[in-house]
C-alpha cells in the first residue's frame, strides 16, 4: 500500500471512529484518546489531518452528512409524494416518528444534532444548512397549503414549529414519558397512533387557524 492511500485510509478510519463517538458523547465530551483507540490510530494522525478539535468535528459532521445523503433525499420523495397538503403532513410526521423512534436505531446524524440541539457548537450552522433547512422548508411548504395565503410567514413559521415540536419530543423526553406511564417502548403500532394522533391534532389546529384568518 503506497503512503499516501495508508494516509487516506487512516483519515477515513479516524471520521468513522469520531462519528461512533461524536454520536455518542457530543462535541465537549469526546475524546482524542477514545477516537484513536477506535480507529486505531494515533494523536499525531488527528494532528495531522485535522489541526484540531473542531475541525476534526466538522469535518466528522460534513463526512455523516455525505453519508447519509441517500437517506435525506428519501426522506424528502417520500413526503413530497403524496397529492394533498394534508397528507404529506400525514406521510411527513409517520417519516420524521419512524426515523426517531423506529426498529431501525436513530441514524448518527440525528444523535449528532440531538447533541447540537443541547449544547450547540460553531457547526450547527452548517447542518441547519445542509439538513435543517431543507426539512423545514418542505414543512412551511405543507403549513402553508393547509392554512392558505392568508396567512402570514410568522403564522407558517410558528405551525411549522408547533408541529416538528410534537414529533421530536417523544424522542427527547422518551424516558420521561415512559415513566409517567405512556409508550416504555415504540414498536410500529405504537408509532402509527402516535403519527395518526399528532396528525389530528395538527389538522385541527391548522384548520381553526384558517377559519380565523
């Protein structure tokens, strides 16, 4: 193996380590030691490659980003699919539930923003930019079918918000929920009320917002 493709090898071990631990810790709390242990390598490639701590972390966030650039893109097809405005509200919250809480683990870009959304860092910029942005647009898209010209783009942020809100807190305050007696697990009936119930819930709003504009 030539000196330079053992160069990138050990860049491309070193990005896949630091998301394992990115994921799991956040920014503050990873560590170089624990990042080279993974990969294996050591401080002086990290040194190398990346200069430093945040650095080494954006470019970890840009490197998950690519990665899961596959999953971004269907995520968005499948809520653009549907005719209505109302049912890509429906197909947009059953997506974002499934994503969180279903079979399949949250991907490490979402617990890398879980981390962002507590304790932000110079990167988050970036990925409201490249993931946020996006997801959020297509969802005033929806609001804004459902409540008509009328309203204003306030009225359409704030629903929009109101309405990303119900979904991500069942992922956040999950622990908290189950101790007060409701969903100790999400399995995909589970996760269907829960879309069908934040749906409702939301097309009512929308739809009481509507008839007093």
């Amino acid at each position: 193996m030539s000196s330079s493709l053992r160069t990138q090898v050990t860049r491309e071990r070193l990005l896949e380590a630091a998301a394992d631990v990115f994921a799991e810790n956040g920014y503050r709390n990873a560590t170089f030691r624990e990042i080279c242990l993974r990969a294996p390598a050591n401080i002086a490639a990290v040194n190398y490659h990346f200069r430093d701590k945040e650095r080494f972390y954006s470019a970890v966030v840009e490197h998950v980003i690519e990665q899961e650039r596959d999953l971004l893109r269907d995520f968005q097809s499948r809520v653009e699919a549907p005719a209505s405005p109302e049912e890509r509200l429906r197909a947009f919250i059953h997506r974002t539930l499934d994503s969180l809480l279903g079979a399949a683990p949250p991907t490490r870009l979402l617990r890398i923003m879980a981390h962002e959304m507590m304790e932000p860092t110079p990167a988050l910029d970036f990925m409201v930019e490249r993931v946020v942005q996006p997801t959020h647009g297509n969802m005033r898209e929806i609001v804004r079918g459902i409540l008509g010209e009328n309203a204003d783009e306030r009225m359409v942020a704030d629903c929009a918000h109101s309405i990303t809100g119900q979904c991500f807190i069942f992922y956040h305050a999950r622990a908290v929920i189950a101790r007060l007696g409701a969903y100790p697990a999400h399995d995909s009936a589970t996760i269907e009320h829960l879309a069908e119930h934040i749906t409702r819930f939301s097309l009512g709003a929308l739809r009481s917002i509507r008839d007093a504009l």
